[in-house]
C-alpha cells in the first residue's frame, strides 16, 4: 500500500504581532498556546520595549501595515502595563487579545486591591535568591553535560541517563534556566551495554536517576542529521542501544519516559512533578 501524500501546509496568510514594554516573551507565550489549538500558520512579529508614545504609533503603523498588506485583521496580543500606551495600540486594526485588561483588571475587582503596573515585574530578578539559584543551576547543568564530570553530584536534584540524542542536554538546561533544577545529565554508551549496568559514578545516587528513552527510528533521523550514513546513527545499532538502554533502566528500577514526540516542556513538566511536585513555576 503506498503511503498518502503529507497535507500541504496551509500558507500564512494572516500576521500576529506580540507587544509589550519588555521582551516579549510573555505575551509570545500566551499567544503561542492560544495559537497552537488552530491548525493554521501565522506570520509572527514580536515587538518589544514598546515604553514610550513614540514606539507605540511605530508599532500601531506597522499593525495596519500588515492588515493592508494580508487583507484580513492581524492579531495583537499584548503585555503593555502604560494604560496611555495600551490606548495607542488599541487604535490598530487588529483583533487585539490584551493580557493586562483580561486577567489583571478582574483580579483587581476580586481582589479589592490594586496591581502594582510595574513594567517587566516578571523579569526583574536580578538580584533575587531565586534568580541566582537559576544561574547556579545553569552553571552546575554545564559542568555536569553529557557526562563530563561526577563532582558534586550529591548537590544534584536530578540526573538525566539514556542514549546519546534523546534529549537529556536540553531538558537539563530548560530545568535550570527555568526553575532552577541542577540537572546532570550522562549518555549511556557501548562500554555501559557491555557491562550491562549503569556508569559506576552514578550508583551512589540511583534514586536521583531519571531515563530517557526515545523511538529507534527518530533516534536514527536525529542521528544522521549529525553523523550521516555512520554506524553511530544506523537503524539496526539505535535498536541495539535504545534496547539496551531501557533494558538497564528497568532493571534497577529507574524511572523513565520516552521523548520520541513529547516538548522540552512535556518532559521537564513530568520531571519536576517526579522529584519536585510542590515546586513553584512562576
């Protein structure tokens, strides 16, 4: 039977711009998880530091810009704190999707008590102990990537185990940058299969062990994005570790999951429900 043709992609034919008075990353955020529920692509233009009068018509024109130029009303989610700012960008054309008046205002009334509307509150950190736990985290996922060292890792919260390419650097850095997790993180190699178990300087802290594993055949898609045509990602050989792998996983009772089609964010939300269910995540 011969396998149907993949759908084309429907083209973007519709623009979202993302504003705020600091990085954008907020409204980008909310914006990609409202999105991501319509099977749809949209042109995306992130406008940030929009903080004076001046920034907000620039942006206003290059809303309607857009609404010329696609014929149909972008879509403008915002973050802006200024209600005078706000305004400005309220004269666009455009849908627009405003973040502070949505949840903000009604909190206020519910609340009985003002927001403090205080531009980048979520970002000014820098000086918090939670922000230099998030940086100490980064530091300690590096020194402890892809197994380069066993030191300190009592200090660990989790260590990451499972094949080369399954995802266990990014996620290790997503835990620390995001919520302050120290994450190592150690590739189960040839050597380890041979032997049959895990690498002896993680045998002390097997209970702070998480695995992940992933499909043979998307392992060897990654594989040979890298390594084209080597032994290293053949199909047969990404069978035999991930078999392995998972083999020693189950035998000394780690806890694992697979990647093969899950986020950065899916699985560092299974981790952090694992070995940190009360952490905060904002």
């Amino acid at each position: 039977m011969l396998n149907a043709a993949p759908a084309p992609l429907v083209p973007a034919n519709r623009t979202v711009f993302f504003v705020s008075d600091g990085t954008g990353i907020t409204a980008e955020t909310f914006g990609h998880s409202v999105l991501t529920q319509f099977e749809l692509r949209f042109k995306q233009v992130r406008l940030p530091f929009i903080d004076t009068l001046d920034k907000a018509y620039d942006a206003t024109r290059k809303i309607n810009e857009a609404c010329v130029a696609d014929g149909k009303l972008p879509i403008v989610f915002s973050t802006l704190v200024k209600a005078d700012l706000s305004k400005v960008i309220q004269q666009a054309k455009a849908m627009h999707m405003d973040l502070f008046q949505t949840f903000v205002e009604p909190l206020e009334r519910e609340l009985g008590v003002k927001s403090t509307h205080t531009i980048g509150r979520t970002h000014n950190t820098a000086n918090t102990d939670e922000y230099k736990n998030r940086i100490e985290a980064i530091n300690f996922s590096l020194a402890h990537d892809d197994g380069q060292s066993h030191k300190n890792l009592a200090d660990a919260d989790v260590i990451l185990v499972g094949v080369s390419r399954s995802g266990k650097t990014p996620t290790s850095l997503y835990l620390a940058m995001q919520f302050g997790v120290k994450a190592a993180n150690y590739p189960l190699i040839p050597e380890d299969f041979e032997r049959d178990k895990l690498p002896s300087g993680l045998l002390p802290y097997k209970q702070k062990i998480f695995g992940l594993t992933i499909a043979a055949d998307r392992l060897s898609e990654i594989r040979n994005e890298r390594r084209p045509g080597s032994k290293y990602a053949a199909l047969a050989n990404c069978r035999y570790e991930v078999n392995e792998a998972e083999k020693i996983m189950r035998r000394e009772g780690i806890r694992w999951m697979s990647s093969t089609t899950k986020s950065i964010e899916e699985i560092a939300a299974t981790i952090l429900q694992d070995i940190k269910p009360d952490i905060r995540t904002f």
